[in-house]
C-alpha cells in the first residue's frame, strides 16, 4: 500500500511531465509551418453514391520490332456508384517514350484525340465538363509523370481511354531490357500548397494504406520479334508466361495470379545469340517525299538513326586513386526494403575500395551530415565504421535532396585524386530539374553516378542526374541486383569503353541532328545519333574516339542502311530533340518563353504529348444535363517495399555531431528506433527530453528523481530493442538432396521458387540431386534467453513450431539458455 509521501511524489512527478508536456506542445504549434504539398493516405467516404475507385483496369500491349517497342496502354473506367463522376488518375511512364496518339471509347463509339496546346486544351476540357460532354485529358507534369483527366462518366458508364507511344530499346553490355512502370511514388515536396502551380499540384494525391493492393487490375502482354535468335528472355518482376513462336520470335504474358501486379515496374530483359546487338543505320522518309519529290512539304521530311556498337571495354592496368563521395538517402520512404537494399549496396560499394582510394559518406533527409570533415583513407578500420553507422539507419524525414547535393558539390577536394560522386535514392522528389542544374554548374572535373532503389523509382531523377554529371545511372529493384550492380559500377568508372568521340559525315548531308555531342561510354552500349537528311542517302558515317590508350575509328556506308517500317524514327527524334531542349534544362525570362514556343511547336508538329502540349477527346452530344459532378482522385498503391513512412513523414533527424567518425576517433549516430509490436512486455517506452535548465522550479531531489526514471526508461527501450533482432537479407547454398524439388526447398525457406530460377539462371522447375542452389532467404540467428519456449518465438516471427524444429534439427520442444537458433 503507498504512504502519503509516495502519492505526493507521483503527484509531484506527473505535475512535471505535464508542464513540459505543454510547453513542449505549445512550442510546437508555433513552429508548425503552413501546409505543402503532401501525399495522403486515402479515408474511404462512407457515401455510397459516390465511386471513389473508378479506374477498374490497365491493360498492356507491348509489340518490339527489332530495336522499337510500339505499346498500346488501355484504362478502363467504370463507374459502379449513382452520381456522374469526373476521375483524376495520375500514372507513370516511361522516360524514353514517345506518346504520340489517344483515343477515347464510349459505348461503340470511338473518338480519336487531337494534340492541343496545353492551356488550350485544357479550357476546352473544362467547357465540355460544364456542358455535360463527356470528354478525356492527357497531359504530362514530368516526362515520366502523366495526368488523365475524363469527366462526365455517367452512372454504369464503361469508357475506354487508349494511348499509344513508341520507344528505342538500347542494349547494354549485351541485353535489352523493356520496362514499364506501373505506379508514381509519393513524392517529397516542400513548396507550400497556397503557392504551387496547377503543374504541381498533381503530387497531392491519394494512397492506399501499406499493404493493400492495387484497387484495380493490371495485364501485360508482349511480343517481341527480334530479328535475329533470341537466346533468352525473361521477366525479373513479375511471374509470367514464357513462349517461343520460333527463333526469333518470343512472347511473354502475365500469370493470372499477377492480377494486382500493378504496384511495381515490369521489367522483361532478353539477350540475342551470341550476345550480338542490332546496329547500324535506320532511314525514313516522309510520304509525300517518295511519291511527288516536293522538298518543301513537311511530311516530306528525310529522317535517320544510326546505332553504332562501341568497342570491347579496354583493360587498364594503371588506375589512378579515386575519392567517391557517397550521398544517401535515409528519408521515410527508404523505410525498410529501400534501405536494407541501399546498405547491401553500399556495403559492396564501400567494402571494396581499393586502399589507394580515399572516401566519404553523407546521409541526407530533412537534414544532412557528412560522416568526416575530410575524406578518408580506405582502411578495413575506416570502411567498417562507416558501413556500421550505415547499418544503423531505419529511414525517416523527408527527401530533401537539394540541400545535400549543394552540401556535397562544395566538399574539399582531394588533391591529386579523380572525383566521383555516388547518389543512392529512390528519388521521391519534385525538383528534378533543380538538381540537374546544381550538378552541372558545380561539378567541376567530377562525374556523378546515381543508383535508384526500389520497385518503381523515379527514373527521370536517376538518368537526369547521371546525364547532367556525365556518369551512369542504375536501377536496382532487389537485393540480388545490388552486387551486380555494385560490379558494373566498378568496371565502368575504372574503365570507360569510349572517350572523346567524334561523328563525321562524309558525302551525306544532314542537319537538325538531335544530340551533336556525344558523352564519354561508359558501358557497352551503342551510340545513338538522331537526325535529319537531304537528297539521296550515300556517302560515309564516321565515329573515331579513344579507347583506353588507342585511337578507335569505325564506318558506317550510307547505302546499306534500312528503309523498311522504320515510321518510328519520326516521332523518336522528336522526343530526343523535346528530351535534350526541355526534360534536363530550365529557362529564364525571355529564353523561357522562346523555349516554351519552341517545345510546343514540337509537341503539334509531330503529335506529341509534352510539358506544353496535350490529347484532348470530347464527345459531341451532352451526356450530363443535370450538369452534377463529383471530381475523385484516383487512389494509387504504394509501390511494392515502400512503407508507410513515404506519406506525410517530414520530421528530421537530428545528426548533431554524432555521425562524424574522423580517423582515430569514432562518435556514435544515433537515433530512435520505430515502435515495434513483440510479445515482451507490451510497454512503449519513449525517452523523455526534459531540459534542466527551464524554469529553475522543483527541487533537487525531483530533478534526481526525474534523471533516475529517465535512465531506467532508456535501459528498458535498449533492452526491448535488443532482445528480438529483425530478419536481414543473406545470401546461402543448398545442395539438393533426394526427394527435393524446387517447390519444396522454396517451401522449406520461405521463398519463391521464381527467386531460385532467377538466382540461378534455371530455365525450367527440374533440379538434381548434389545440385548446388544459391538462395536469397530472410535470415536471423535467435539466441534463446531465460523463459524463452518455442511456442513465443514462433508467435514473434510469425512461423510454426514445426518449422522452428525443422530449420533446427530439433526433436523435442526444449531449450537451453543461449542455444542459438536459425529463423528464416
């Protein structure tokens, strides 16, 4: 029973907290900034009416012809509730792509779309909209970011919305790879809601919780006709279907089972035999050319492509010492699968510097730090530490990117040393063109390489930093890819395949060539120029350049290029043209005003969609005349590994000195761990930050008091942290043994026998006894403590006790004190 004294001093004790409780609050408030511009999560109305979904399904077709895909996308709306509707759906894609038709579907009644300036054809859209008409808008917010808008969808209402583009696949280091991205991630912003731009507002937009799928269905199919033998093709995504029609002939398509796959980027790769690409030189002249010869129509335009293999990557013996300047992102929504891939990486990356390299690493979100005031000698010490405060990051804030870049630009250099610099991201942000700007003006001698990370980056961030810093960029969408990647990294900066090149024509007269400068190779990727010609196709191409030490020249004859079904490279030229004057550059004053006039003649020229210019399709008759309209924004899912934290979670991590591990001396980052559920005690300790120096009120004994519990509460949050460890990523080998086969060692591990095939380059279910597999499996080693019984830890890792037993070769149900035990 508590004496009289005991109650005092809790009274006096919660008295306390509550104070700085409302201090603490109140400071707050008056801090808390205006509202940005946010992602949300979605609050399903309770109004049945109204269909808050009415995106029911995106289907794919994806034809490839030699080198050009040629994709047909189809949205289906429907609308299932009892008012008329206008939908808002914000969807991705790809980089490359050259959109170049849409056509809307009502009933039998198809109605082709027609390019418009952009303001244009937005103010005609809003006055079929109040008119009743039911009418569809396609307009871009970045090269990979669209925005269709369709009003007027009557109750019942199935509309179909089909857009078509086209685009060039380019091989690197021998393999072709189509991706399709299927869903834009939150992004980061930071620009205040009353201020943002009607081409801003789109990042605004609904999200369904983690983990729950798709709301609507997505299929994808695709041919490819190579022209050549295909010696494999597959999808690293998704589980699909695979065909060979003949040699050179293949189609694959989606699992059924992949219904709800439209949460990540689908991705098919496929490699010709012999690894050999297609190159050489692709013409196309306009109609009105071949049949009256009159120069001066526009269709008569002569158009080329020419696809030049490069050589074989050079072997340098003779490396120069490198200083590589690592920034990376450690914001929210790296929460979890991002950054556990992001420290695989780097792990890699930093692990393997040579010990003449020098380095350094900066962790960025709503703040930024770098790890050492100089950059450091590539020591096994000076490695481990970083990789350790790496390791102890969890990913929280926003992805303030610009800050950091500016910060790392303007680090000391290292005297002597070649320059690199390595940005880790998922590239959740908004100002793409900002950071293109700030690498090209400061970067110096320096070159910038940017890896993505995730299921659905922003691609357009990770190439544009990579253009604008002359280096490469990467994907990489699951851990397998992180060492392969990490690989390829090495082998690029060490040895660039071609350098200093240069295009001749000689006897064929060209202009309006899209790229006059070509960048430093740095895989084994053909170089493309894009272009215009006059009269009759002869004369000579030639590329000369440096390869390693040695001069490298190679020709190209005019006259044995390829005329037929080659329509694409019209509107391909018109993209890189659009992709070089606008996607990577900003315009002031005057200049953006002749650039804006320049971009949209363009977009109405060659019928394409772009920053300036839209697809606007309106029907004829009034469908809506009691002119009522609900507007609902589309919700998206988030994309596959991206957790929760990417929605609304700005707060910053405060660095403050502790992450600078400068030789000889090593300060500890530090930071607080989310919350996690376990079946210990069900306590949610915080650490309480009370300052001692506020008012001076309380005795000496109360603050004494106050000090104690707050150390027994930061014992308690290390001892919960520690006595249950997360399952991380490893790799392991299995050699098969009788009676296995690929479903049950995927079984017994927990993983798909789909990750098995692709770890291990299988091409069917068949595995023999003495095999050796490499697995990628979720493991932990558990190591038991007093009281622990097989039944709670099956319950915390949510496994059965048979599977315990099994993974452990145990027989019976009893545990001894530090007996160690393997989870997968």
């Amino acid at each position: 029973m508590k004496t009289s004294t005991q109650y005092l001093s809790t009274w006096r004790w919660a008295s306390f907290l509550l104070m700085a409780f409302l201090v603490s609050f109140q400071t707050q408030a008056q801090q808390k900034p205006g509202k940005t511009l946010s992602p949300y999560f979605l609050v399903k109305s309770k109004n049945s009416k109204v269909d808050q979904m009415p995106l029911k399904e995106t289907s794919v077709d994806v034809n490839i012809a030699g080198v050009m895909a040629d994709v047909t996308v189809t949205q289906v709306y429907k609308n299932e509730g009892k008012n008329t509707l206008e939908a808002i759906y914000v969807f991705p894609g790809s980089t490359q792509a050259a959109v170049y038709a849409m056509t809307m579907t009502i009933g039998e009644r198809k109605l082709i779309a027609k390019i418009e300036e952009k303001n244009k054809a937005r103010q005609q859209y809003e006055t079929a909209k109040k008119q009743g008409k039911t009418a569809s808008l396609l307009e871009q917010h970045r090269p990979n970011v669209f925005q269709m808008n369709v009003a007027n969808i009557l109750p019942k209402d199935v509309i179909k919305v089909e857009l078509h583009y086209t685009e060039l696949l380019v091989p690197t280091d021998g393999v072709y790879e189509f991706s399709y991205p299927t869903v834009v991630g939150p992004r980061y912003s930071d620009t205040p809601a009353a201020k943002a731009t009607a081409n801003e507002k789109w990042v605004k937009n609904p999200y369904l919780n983690e983990g729950n799928k798709p709301n609507y269905t997505f299929d994808i199919n695709t041919v490819i006709n190579a022209g050549m033998p295909i010696q494999q093709m597959a999808c690293t995504s998704h589980k699909v279907n695979v065909k060979y029609a003949d040699k050179s002939t293949g189609k694959i398509s989606l699992k059924k089972s992949e219904k709800y796959g439209g949460n990540r980027d689908y991705i098919i790769r496929y490699r010709l035999a012999g690894s050999k690409i297609q190159s050489g030189l692709l013409l196309y002249e306009g109609e009105n050319e071949a049949a009256s010869g009159n120069e001066s129509d526009e269709a008569s335009e002569k158009f080329f492509l020419m696809m030049m293999q490069p050589p074989k990557a050079p072997k340098n013996t003779q490396i120069p010492p490198r200083e590589y300047v690592f920034i990376v992102d450690v914001s929210g929504s790296m929460h979890g699968f991002p950054l556990s891939v992001s420290k695989r990486l780097l792990k890699n990356l930093i692990g393997k510097l040579r010990p003449t390299d020098k380095f350094n690493v900066m962790l960025f979100e709503s703040s930024n730090q770098m790890m050492s005031p100089e950059s450091m000698d590539a020591t096994p010490a000076n490695i481990a530490k970083a990789i350790n405060v790496i390791n102890r990051q969890r990913g929280g804030g926003g992805t303030r990117l610009l800050p950091a870049l500016r910060k790392a630009l303007a680090f000391k250099e290292t005297k002597d040393y070649s320059r690199s610099f390595v940005v880790v991201t998922d590239g959740y942000i908004t100002v793409e063109k900002e950071a293109y700007e700030l690498i090209r003006g400061n970067l110096n001698k320096a070159n910038l390489f940017a890896f993505g990370i995730g299921s659905s980056v922003n691609r357009f961030l990770i190439e544009g930093m990579a253009r604008a810093g002359m280096g490469e960029p990467f994907i990489v969408t699951h851990g397998t890819e992180a060492d392969v990647k990490a690989e390829k990294f090495r082998q690029y900066i060490q040895n660039p395949v071609l350098t200093n090149i240069r295009v001749n024509y000689n006897g064929f007269e060209v202009y309006d060539v899209a790229n006059t400068s070509i960048p430093d190779v740095f895989a084994e990727r053909p170089i493309i120029v894009y272009g215009k010609y006059r009269g009759v196709p002869k004369g000579k191409i030639t590329i000369t350049g440096l390869s390693g030490n040695k001069k490298y020249t190679k020709t190209i004859k005019v006259s044995n290029a390829t005329q037929d079904n080659n329509q694409a490279i019209r509107y391909l030229w018109a993209r890189e043209r659009i992709k070089l004057e606008d996607d990577y550059r900003r315009y002031y004053g005057a200049d953006r005003q002749k650039h804006i006039k320049e971009i949209t003649r363009l977009g109405l020229k060659y019928n394409l969609l772009t920053q300036y210019t839209s697809f606007i399709a309106i029907s004829p008759e009034v469908r809506n005349k009691e002119g009522k309209i609900v507007t609902v924004n589309q919700p998206l899912p988030l994309p596959k590994g991206v957790s929760k934290h990417a929605v609304g979670n700005k707060s910053s991590v405060n660095y403050s000195r502790t992450m600078s591990i400068a030789p000889g001396r090593v300060k500890r980052y530090k930071r607080k761990r989310p919350y996690r559920q376990t079946y210990a005690p069900r306590t949610k300790a915080k650490e309480l930050s009370i300052s001692s120096r506020s008012s001076g009120s309380g005795s000496k004994a109360d603050m004494d008091e106050v000090e104690d519990v707050k150390d027994e509460l930061k014992k308690m949050q290390e001892k919960i942290s520690r006595l249950y460890p997360r399952q991380s990523k490893q790799m392991i080998r299995h050699v098969v043994k009788a009676g296995e086969s690929l479903e049950s060692i995927a079984k017994f591990y927990r993983i798909t026998a789909q990750s098995i095939q692709r770890n291990n380059l299988l091409k069917n279910n068949q595995v023999t006894v003495g095999q050796k597999l490499t697995l990628e499996v979720n493991r932990v080693i558990f190591k038991v403590k007093a009281g622990d019984t097989l039944r709670q830890i099956a319950r915390y890792f949510k496994v059965k006790v048979s599977q315990l037993k099994a993974w452990n070769g145990l027989r019976k149900n009893n545990l001894i004190i530090g007996q160690e035990l393997t989870v997968y």
